[in-house]
C-alpha cells in the first residue's frame, strides 16, 4: 500500500491501534548532504503494510504519535540513521526501540549482519537486491521500487518475534534492553559543538595560540553555514584551507581570493563570513589543545592478549566480539585499567568478560595452545575457572 494523502495515513494508523509491536524501516539521501533528507517511511503491523511518502503527505503526525508510543514496541534494523531522522523532525527520541541488529550480535550472529542475511538465518526466507543506488527523492517511485522498499519490514515481526525467544531462552533479554535504552537517549542524537570541532582538524594542536583563536571561530562559522545549508562542511570550505586561513590570516575578501582551496563561487558567497570569522578570533583565547599521548608500542602485545582472551570468551559465550569491546577500549584498559570509561567495564559486558580482562590485566590468566584442536586454552589462576575457544590475533 503506498499512503499519499493525511486522510490515508490516518485510516492506517487507525488500523494499527492496539498493535504491540510495528517494523519501521526508512529509505534516505545523504550524499552532499549535513543531515540525511527523508524519502520514503515502510511500517508494518500485524496484517497491515504500507509505505508512506513523506514528500507528499503534509501531515504525518498520527505516525509520529506511533513513535513515541510507550506501549508499542519499534522494530529496526540497525536503526541509528533511522533513528537520528526521526529525532530530528519529532525533537524527541522514539522510544521504546527493538534493533535486530543488535539482538543478533547478542546472539552470536556478527558484529554488523545485514537484514538480508538475518532474513535467511532467522527464517529461511530470501530477499533479491536491487535498488541500493535508487535516488529515492525522485518521483513517482515505481512498483519495483515500492516493492523493495516494503520488503524491508514485510518479515521483519517475524524476525523479531525469533530474536526475543532467543534472548529470552538465554537469559538475555536484560542485555538488549540495556542496549537499546541507549538508543533512546536524547544526548546521542545532539549535533556537534561547534565550539569543540576545531579540536579534531590535523595539526591543530601545533598552531600557536591566536592561530588557534582563528581556527576555533573559523571551524564554528562554517558548522553552522552548513547546518543551515544542508551541505557537508567541506562544501563550506575544506579543512586546509581553515587552517591556511588561522595561520595566515588574510584581512580583506580580496585577499582571500589568493588563498590555494578556495574558488571564486567560495569567495562571493562566503568571504565577507570568513573575514569576520577572523575578527573575531582575533579576540578569541581558547584553550590550548593538549596533544593525545601515544600508546607505548612495547604494550600493543598486551593489547593482543587481551584481544585473544576477548575473542575466547565470545566463542564459549556464543556472541558476537564487537559487541564486547573493540580495539580502542581494549587500549583504553591497558592504559587506564579499572579507571577506563569503556563499555566492557559497564553493566553486562562487565559481568560476563570485563572482570575477566581486569584480570589478565593482573596476570591471573594464562593460555595455552591444544595440540589435537589448535584453540587456545585459557585459564583464570584465582577462580580456576577455564574458557576455550579458537582465537588469532588480528584487530577487532
């Protein structure tokens, strides 16, 4: 079914009054641009499946309605773009929130698996592709197009209702109901400071400081240009440039058209911006950007271990590795041990592997190769608790 009119949409809602659970799946564009712009809304609900075109429906509030529902249950899969556009028109996160994603890699199904393969897994049934690189601003959506976009939630209840007795027979429900309560956080979907994103450019950290000044005013005025813009901020003007720009800080437009990155189009519509951008930094003292300090290469060894013992627990555990903890955090724990504010350390990554690495951390563990199977062995001195699995080295 494909929903042009309010007058439809809502007669759709209406039949899906009462219904526990809905599958909600987004089509988008975000190439060139800052925030992703909304092509199409597929919602499934009990017998009920249609397609919303938000490019034609004035009013689709009854559907935002369903979004903040707190008795009904939105299905996903991997749901954080969905999910941030639906934060950005409603100005509230939708809650409560269901990820298949994230359910199966609780599950042992992959860190990222795609819906097609869950699909297969979960149920047996096959998904064709097609129309990965539909533009789906166009109009009008063809029966193909339309017909794609609905597979993406046709199955998906399905899906769900055999990932929840999953996690329920393996007694972890209470972990995907952790996870997916971040998901319904106000504070990730906040845009960046602007104030703050200069801290990331290249080389920052070397600019003295009223170069620095320059490149944190200079770096808030183009987020802000394209923001309102709708474009990527290196459409503004490329990361180089600003730092040209704070270095050498030129004190006219005219100037600026001798400035290597910036074309003329870039100089008529936004030099009498960047001069004042530099006026302004010329008054502006931001704090001096502490350089990260490096991670000692003699401790990279450790951090393998500590990746070897992680991928053993996940094989004795049946879940995916991602989810534990990747690379980054596992540095983190070398560096910072308990102190870390890493997600293994927190909740029921915590309990099932973080005190364990805690304590590889403190030489309580050690491994060891079986011959007859080649996994490796490991075993825990204090608790004389053992975890075999097989296990390599490579990154997470």
């Amino acid at each position: 079914m494909l929903i042009q009119t309010p007058r439809e949409l809502a007669r759709f809602c209406e039949r899906l009054t009462g219904a526990r659970v809905i599958c909600i799946d987004t089509e988008f564009a975000s190439e060139g641009r800052y925030y992703p712009d909304l092509g199409t809304i597929q919602i499934a609900g009990g017998i009920e499946i249609a397609l919303i075109d938000p490019l034609v429906v004035s009013d689709i509030s009854c559907f935002f309605r369903l979004l903040v529902d707190p008795d009904v249950v939105k299905v996903f899969h991997a749901c954080a773009q969905d999910l941030e556009i639906f934060h950005r028109l409603l100005g509230r996160p939708v809650a409560p929130v269901f990820d298949t994603q994230i359910a199966a890699a609780l599950l042992g199904y992959g860190d990222q698996i795609s819906l097609r393969s869950l699909l297969q897994i979960t149920l047996g049934e096959h998904l064709e592709k097609g129309h990965a690189f539909t533009d789906w601003l166009r109009r009008p959506l063809s029966s193909s197009q339309i017909e794609y976009a609905l597979n993406d939630v046709r199955y998906l209840g399905r899906s769900y209702d055999v990932l929840y007795k999953m996690l329920r027979e393996a007694d972890r429900l209470e972990w995907a109901e952790e996870e997916f309560k971040l998901l319904e956080t106000a504070e990730r979907f906040l845009p960046i400071d602007e104030r703050q994103a200069y801290t990331s450019l290249k080389g920052a950290e070397r600019l003295t400081q009223p170069a620095l000044g320059l490149l944190q005013e200079l770096v808030a005025w183009r987020e802000l240009r394209a923001r309102r813009l709708n474009v990527p901020p290196g459409r503004i003007a490329i990361d180089p440039v600003l730092m040209e720009l704070a270095m050498r800080p030129p004190s006219s437009v005219r100037q600026l058209a001798q400035v290597r990155g910036l074309n003329s189009r870039q100089v008529g519509e936004y030099g009498a911006e960047i001069i004042e951008a530099i006026r302004r930094g010329a008054r502006n003292v931001p704090p001096a950007i502490k350089p990260a300090d490096p991670f000692p290469a003699a401790l990279e060894a450790t951090v393998d271990f500590l990746s070897l013992c992680l991928r053993a627990v996940a094989r004795e555990q049946s879940i995916s590795t991602g989810i534990l903890a990747n690379r980054s955090g596992l540095r983190s724990l070398v560096t910072l041990g308990e102190t870390a504010h890493i997600p293994v350390l927190c909740g029921w990554r915590r309990q099932l592997v973080g005190t364990a690495l805690l304590g590889a951390l403190q030489g309580e563990v050690a491994a060891s190769i079986v011959g007859a199977t080649k996994q490796v062995h490991l075993q825990w001195q204090r608790s004389n608790s053992t975890i075999s699995g097989s296990a390599d080295c490579s990154d997470n």
